[in-house]
C-alpha cells in the first residue's frame, strides 16, 4: 500500500491556509504552507508542558500541519504497569491537535531497546510457555492502543529504533528473548497494528543518519527492512529521525558537527526508495553542541548543515513529512542533555527561546520551496 498524505487531509487540517508569523525577519510564510504547496506535511514534536504554553501553542498551530507527542504514547507512559492503561496525557494531545485543527502521528507502539520498555518489563512473568506470554502482552499493548485511538492517528511509529546504531545488528530486549528473535517481535507488532487499522500509515522508525561513521546502522536497517518485505510484514515507511549536527549524541561525546557522507546517504535512501518504502522525517533538529559560543556564527553554520541535509533528503518524491522535534529552543529535549561546554542554550530548532525565527527557518523555507513537488494522493493510493 503506497501512502502519502492526502491533499484533502492537509486542506481540512488547515494546511492550505496562509499563515504568517511576526518576527525581528518580518511576515514570512509558514513552514506548513510551503509544504503542503510541495504535497508534504509539516510538523513538530509537542508535550503536555508544551500545552502549558499559551505562546508556543500558538507558535504550533500557526507552523504546523500535523504534530506528534514526545513521550505520551510510548509504552512506559500509556501502560505503567502490566495490563493497566492510562490515557489522561495521550488524549489531552490529541484533544489540542483536533480542537486546532492539526492531524496527529503516534509515537510509539513499541520501543524495541533494552533501555527504554517499560520497567516493569525486566521483571515481567511471561509464565510457563514464555514465547506465547510475549506475544500476548505485545498483542494486547498494540491492540489496546491502536483501537484506544483509532483512525485519529493517520500515521504510527509502530516500532523504534530496534537496529543497534553501532553494531548494525538487532537489539534485544526480554520480548525478543521471550519469542526467538528481534524479528518476530517486529513483525508481531506490525502485523497486529494492521489488523487494528486498516488503513493508517505504518512506519518503522530509527536515528541512522549520514555521518561517516554511521554505515554500519544504515546497513542494518536495510537488512531489516529488506525482512521485513521479504516476509511481507505490513510496513508502508521508513522514518528518518533527522537529528544532525551532534546528532543523538551527548554535548561532550566527541563527536564532531559536520560529518556527513552525502554520497552514502543518497545511496542509502535510493536503497530504501527502491524497496517499495515511503519516508518521513520525523525529529529534525540540528545539535549545536560542538560550535562556537557566538549566537550569529553558531545559527548560520546549524542552518546552513540543515538545508543541505534537507535538499538531500526531500528531494526524493517518496518522504511525505517532515516534523521537527521541538519548533523553539525553549522546548527542545537536547537542553536536557549533557550542557554545552560554554554552558550556553543550545539552538538546534527553527525558533528561539521567545519564538522568534531564526536562520535555520529561512534555510527549512528554502528547502521546502526547492523540494520536488510530490502526487496528490490520500492515504490508500487513490488521487484525489
């Protein structure tokens, strides 16, 4: 099932609307419109202390298209403990997106990595038949969630980051010890979203990125992705998280800003393309933790890695989306991360801290206007 998302669906979420932002750059057209005039989403991450906010609420609702929840559909929040579900903050996001406007992905059913399941996993009795406890508490978690919301969600992250970022081999969690194997985790989860819902985009989504060092990732998720269609496991996208610069990694790691292979990412998402898959970007941001102090010379070196990543990227007809992970410094989950040396905010987004744009939203406007434009078709194929 080829996907994308609809031009009907965009026009009800209020996409083809002007809207402008009063800034220190002056009106500028929102990020939302130039995409959708390209026939792709956009979007960002939002949180319940987000909703806090009556300022960057505003700052949503007038960039985005769609948005997507940081935390509050990921398992350990929606099932704190085994077989009790808890959707108070879920739905609180979810009443936002609908009372704006704004349509909605799902992040995630399952994040397959030691670290992240829920903690009462590590502990979980899967009773005497071990493989059939495990299928019954995914199936049900799947299951539970994906009716909970239904089609109010158009677009899931069904699995997370289950290829090792190092190894390039499965991770292992006690659910894949429990069934055999990672891949028999991955495919249950997918092939029970399926019968949940019918027709919502399903995604598989991982940080592999084009760093040099990062062919090692980018090689598992093809393998696993090559499984996956071989075994015809219900996966219409690949997501690509988009966290560059630093990346996913911590202010003091050692990693350096600008590492990138074009020629190995560009081969790597023509791998992905001829699969069959379609893409999305789905935690863009840039990570300025090894730049200067200087704010001026720090924004146009953070804007100008992310236009050129982005021309890369969308300039392939099949990514559908890009969201950012946090639109304003103020809200971004990189400040939680190891600070800076200088102890200075980082500024890896399109806002800063008092929501004025900055550098990187002219280069993300420009990006989006230089983008191929992509098919009118809604999210079973058909041309509307």
């Amino acid at each position: 099932m080829r996907q994308r998302w609809s031009r009907r669906a965009l026009l009800a979420s209020g996409a083809g609307l002007a809207a402008f932002v009063p800034s220190a750059f002056g009106a500028q057209p929102s990020l939302r419109e130039l995409a959708h005039e390209k026939g792709f989403a956009f979007g960002s991450a939002l949180s319940t202390r987000g909703l806090a906010d009556a300022g960057y609420k505003q700052l949503v609702q007038e960039q985005c298209g769609i948005i997507v929840a940081e935390n509050e559909f990921k398992m350990p929040a929606l099932e704190p403990a085994p077989g009790t579900f808890e959707f108070t903050r879920a739905d609180a996001l979810l009443a936002f997106a609908e009372d704006a406007g704004l349509r909605m992905r799902g992040h995630n059913l399952l994040w397959h990595h030691p670290r992240w399941v829920p903690r009462w996993l590590e502990t979980y009795d899967f009773g005497a038949d071990a493989a059939r406890g495990a299928e019954a508490l995914l199936s049900t978690h799947v299951r539970t969630v994906a009716t909970h919301f239904g089609k109010r969600i158009v677009s899931w992250d069904v699995v997370n980051e289950a290829v090792d970022n190092v190894s390039g081999e499965m991770r292992e969690t006690r659910l894949s010890q429990a069934l055999g194997s990672a891949d028999a985790v991955l495919e249950l989860a997918f092939r029970t979203a399926r019968d949940a819902l019918p027709e919502t985009e399903l995604v598989y989504n991982d940080y592999m990125g084009w760093e040099k060092t990062g062919g090692p990732h980018r090689d598992g998720v093809l393998k696993l992705l090559e499984r996956l269609r071989r075994r015809g496991a219900p996966v219409n996208a690949l997501g690509i998280q988009g966290h560059i610069g630093a990346g996913n990694q911590d202010a003091n790691a050692g990693r350096t800003f600008d590492a990138r292979d074009e020629r190995a990412w560009v081969s790597f998402l023509r791998e992905v393309t001829g699969m069959g898959y379609q893409m999305l970007i789905t935690e863009f941001d840039v990570h300025d933790a090894p730049l200067s102090a200087d704010l001026a010379q720090r924004d146009r070196e953070v804007a100008a890695l992310g236009r050129a990543f982005l021309d890369i990227t969308l300039s392939f007809r099949e990514v559908n989306a890009v969201l950012c992970w946090g639109l304003s410094d103020k809200f971004s989950w990189l400040q939680n991360r190891t600070p800076r040396a200088d102890g200075l905010p980082k500024r890896p987004t399109p806002f800063d801290e008092r929501f004025e744009l900055k550098p990187l939203f002219h280069e993300m406007a420009g990006a989006f206007r230089a983008a191929p434009s992509r098919p009118r078709t809604n999210i079973t194929g058909q041309v509307v």
